[in-house]
C-alpha cells in the first residue's frame, strides 16, 4: 500500500501489530513473509517510534559482521559477559533465546527484507566483565529515502539537531570524516557529495533524503513491512483488548473520530512503545528523571501495557533501573517549538569538556563513559541539573550538546540563551550562579591532571569504551585535555530518558504471562512494552533494539507456526 489517502479499514486478520518502532515493524514484516495476513496500528500519524530517534545500534553477539573486522566471538564469551552484567537478573531462559535467535533474525531480514547492519567496533560498556568484546554494536546502513516514494512523509524524521540544516542526516562516522573535508580528498568528496545530494532535496523544496542512524533503520523497516504487504494504518490509537473464548481475538481501535474493531485469526503483538510520554505511569515508575525530559515521542502512552494489564497482564516491578538514561539539553527554536538533544556521540566523550553538578561545581561523574551509567550515577548522587562546560578550542571542534562544530558558531545559541559564554573559568562560575572559587577549584585540578592524560578522580579515559568514543588522534588520553583556551561556554544538561525499558511479563517465546503466571492466549509483548531482558542493565550499545528486533521475530514465528498448525501448545 503507498500513500495516506482514505483507506478502507480491515475487519479481520491473521495478527495484528500494534506500534511501529523496532519491534512492531519486525513483528510485522516476519509475519507477513510467512504467510500471514497483518495489520499494523500505528497511534501517531507517522511511523518509526522511538527507534527513529536513536542511534540504530543493534545489540547482537557472534553475529556475522564481527569476523569482517577480525573479531572473534560466540555464544558462550556472550552468555557469561551477560551473567556478569546481569547479576541476580539474569534470566536464563530468556538470555538463552535471545543469544540463540538474535543471529537468526539478523540473518533472516538481511536476506528477505531491506534491512542491512554493518560492523562496528564499537565496545561492550562493561569493559572488566568477564565476556566482553567488541563488535556486538551493529550500526544500521545509511538508506535512500527516495525507495519510499511518496511513503518518506509517512516515516517520523529525526530530531532536527541531530543533524545539519534542520534535515541532513549525518552518521557518527562520517560527521569525523566530514570534519576534515580539508584534510583528504575521499573526505572532501563526502563531502561535496553530501552537500550536493542535501541541496537537490532543499532546492526541490523538501527536507532531505537521506537517512541515517535510526531513522535509516526505521526507513528501512518500513519499506520491509510495506514491500512485505503489512496493513500500515496511521492515527490508530489501539484502545482495548477483545477477549473471547479464552483468548485475545480482536483490537478496538480509535481511527477519524470513531472506533473500530480489527478480529485476529491467530494472535497480536504489543509494541506500542513503552509509556514515557504518560504522566502518571512516569510519576509512579520513572519518578526519578522528573527533573529531566523524556525523548520518547507522543504516542508512547503506555497503550499496550494498560490493555494486557486488563486482562492480568503484570507489569514488571523489579528491575534494576525502568528507563534508559542518557544526559539531554533543552532549547526553543526559531519556530517556537522545543528540541530536545541526548548526548550520545562527540562532545562529553571528547577532550577539553567536563560537567559539573549545578549544586556545588565539582565533578562527579565519568564524562566519556555510557549514556546509562552517567544516568545511574546522577540518579544516586542526587544530580538533577549539570552545567556542561568546555572551552573554545573543544567546541570547535567536537560541538557542545546541539551546538555543532566548527565552520558553525555558537553565537545563535548563546544569543538564545541556551548556552552561556563567558571570558574566564570564575566569570563563567558568576554566570552560572555558582561560587566562582569553587568552580576554578575543580577546573584546576582537573587540568593539572589532564595535562598529564590522568584522571584520578573518575579514571576518565581508561576503559576502552572511553578511549573509543574519545578523540582518537588526540594523546596521550583520547578522553582528556586541560580547559585553558577562553572563551569558556556551558550548557544546562539533565538526567533525561531514551525510553521506558519497564515493561509486561512474558516468557521466552515473548507471551505476555498472566496473573497466574501462564501466557494469555493471542497476546505477545516485544519492545518496550516487553520488561527488557537487560533488567534496566545496559551491557553495549543497541541492547535495547537488539532484544526489540529479536523478541518481535520471535513472536511473528510463533503465531505463524500456531497458524500452520504446528505451534505447540505451551499453555
């Protein structure tokens, strides 16, 4: 189907999916290539969910990419890396599944679907675990929105500053290329192509084209489902569970102003996206990031899990953190509207940059190391508002929160107001409302051992995840440098979240488990409506969508082998 013109709704199908991240849009697309006939509900009026908003990292040992780089890995380094990070919350049963269909399913869409990941050396965020590797941090392959035709709009696009000019979409790896376009002519010639192919799109009056990161992995999921010949309906807000005779049969759905009722044949899957955009489940369940923002986006509502909790569905009350943290800043547009920015590449990993508790000015944390860690970290220190500080020559060359490096100034966003300027380390303490001694304090001593490449306060710069996502050409330390050429500029960061991981109850198979603790005939769970298997643990980049993508597999098999007839009955 192509376009969003009317559409005629369906009344029945084999499996209905309801939302459209990772997860769903899996579900959906394996369920279709075996056979079966699949509605998807989407509550926004675009899809992609959360995932469009990432970085389109996939969590997946041994998988295939690995050896390309000379990286040898297997099931067995896997499983015990993640019984050291998972602790009490190993669950072997369900690791067991994952670590045993994560390839498959990586296999199975690379070859039937328009889904490509390439390898990365990206380390595991637990580097003295016994286990760890590198390579396990897939990254999903830049897409030409162009394959969607006029369907592009109907793709969420990414938050605006994660790019360039509002819509040019730019991977981690070739943003460090493109930032020496002056240095090399391949990086030149990305660049000129880059630009060039952005200014076709901009001139025909359109934001651009080109996809990368998650937005590339939702493009490219939903060419897959759609190619496939999944039901893709938009502003369907799933509203209730039909229950009958024992087992889910139906979806209530909200569509132009009425309700209507889709009957399954065999099963549905809840990948509605978690709930970090519903204000009484984040104050009962994630209360700790209220000072933060949450950059889940608006239909992440908490949809599936209130309709499986209808029907005894349990929502997980025991992990060790229900969301996934990462530092974030606020700031208003030109247009009135607000941008929320996640810290996950660049800046705070790179030399010349610190943050400091707004509180007092002392550090507290490892800049450089994971996004969840720094979260777990604020949370138990009690750290709700951070001044990011770096100085000229840092942020030139790495950027500062949305502030992009240099040829771009960051005059507009101190104009703003969303960052503060300031010619010395103690005027800049006086601008931030901080004790301008105490802030040159930590300054100095930070410095004093940067200079020398240490960090004996927080041993930034001295774990391979640090030293990866830090300054490669830089010594002796990738992560550090003293903050000593003025101008010196800060921004206000805050604990923030990614998405609520908190989620139903299921079993291995993805079944949602009721409150006898047997699965709930027809209902299955993937995504973040499923209680991560991770336990709100974050061994490696893409350990959320690496778990969303398989899970949704898992469950698009198992309703289609029950609708061939050869499902075993579990119950």
């Amino acid at each position: 189907m192509s376009g969003a013109s009317v559409i005629a709704l369906p009344e029945t199908a084999d499996m209905v999916v309801i939302g459209s991240g990772a997860a769903g849009m899996t579900a959906a697309t394996v369920g279709a290539l075996n056979g079966l006939d699949v509605v998807l509900l989407e509550a926004a009026d675009v899809f992609g969910g959360t995932t469009a908003f990432s970085g389109g990292g996939v969590w997946i040992p041994a998988n295939h990419h690995q050896p390309a780089l000379g990286i040898a890995d297997d099931r067995a380094s896997a499983r015990t890396y993640l019984e050291a990070v998972l602790g009490n919350f190993f669950n072997a049963a369900k690791i067991d599944t994952y670590l045993d269909k994560s390839g498959e399913m990586l296999a199975f869409m690379e070859r039937r679907t328009t889904v490509r990941l390439t390898p990365s050396d990206i380390p595991d965020y637990a580097p003295s675990a016994a286990g760890w590797n590198q390579g396990r941090c897939l990254l999903t392959a830049d897409f030409d929105g162009n394959a969607l035709g006029t369907d592009f709009e109907r793709v969420r696009p990414p938050i605006r500053e994660m790019g360039l000019f509002d819509s040019m979409q730019v991977s981690p790896a070739q943003a460090v290329a493109m930032q020496g376009w002056n240095r090399s002519l391949s990086a030149f010639r990305l660049t000129a192509s880059r630009m060039a192919g952005y200014a076709f799109d901009r001139l025909r009056g359109r934001r651009g084209r080109h996809m990368a990161n998650g937005n590339a992995l939702a493009g490219r999921l939903f060419k897959s489902a759609r190619d496939a010949g999944v039901h893709l309906i938009e502003k369907a807000r799933a509203c209730d569970l039909v229950f009958d005779g024992g087992r889910v049969t139906g979806v209530v759905f909200e569509h132009g102003g009425g309700r209507h009722t889709v009957k399954t044949r065999q099963g549905v899957v809840l990948a509605s996206g978690g709930f970090g955009q519903d204000e009484a489940m984040r104050q009962k369940w994630l209360h700790q990031s209220a000072a933060g923002w949450s950059l889940q986006p608006e239909g992440s509502r908490g949809d599936g899990i209130r309709m499986a909790e209808k029907l005894g569905g349990r929502l997980n009350p025991d992990n060790a953190a229900n969301g996934i943290w990462v530092p974030a800043s606020r700031y208003q547009r030109e247009d009135g509207s607000v941008g929320l920015f996640p810290s996950l590449f660049f800046d705070r990993h790179c030399p010349g940059q610190i943050m400091v508790d707004a509180r007092d000015g002392k550090r507290f944390v490892d800049e450089s190391f994971h996004y969840q860690n720094f979260g777990e970290v604020s949370l138990e220190r009690g750290v709700t508002r951070i001044w990011q500080i770096a100085d000229a020559e840092a942020v030139a060359r790495y950027g500062l929160g949305a502030i992009k490096p240099a040829p771009f100034r960051p005059d507009k966003w101190v104009a703003s107001g969303y960052a503060r300027k300031a010619a010395s380390i103690s005027e800049l303490g006086r601008e931030l409302g901080l004790d301008p001694l105490a802030l040159s304090d930590t300054v100095e001593r930070f410095n004093r051992h940067a200079a020398d490449g240490r960090d004996p306060d927080f041993g930034r710069g001295t774990n391979a995840y640090d030293t990866y996502m830090g300054d490669a050409g830089h010594g002796p330390n990738p992560s550090l440098r003293p903050l000593t050429k003025a101008p010196f500029y800060a921004i206000e960061v805050r604990p923030s979240d990614l998405g609520s991981i908190q989620g139903l109850d299921t079993d291995e198979h993805a079944r949602v488990l009721g409150a006898d603790g047997a699965p709930i005939a027809g209902l299955y769970a993937a995504g973040l409506d499923n209680n991560s298997i991770m336990r709100g643990k974050y061994p490696g980049g893409g350990a959320s969508l690496g778990p969303a993508m398989t899970f949704g597999y898992i469950a698009a098999l198992d309703i289609a082998a029950r609708a061939a007839g050869k499902g075993r009955d579990h119950v």
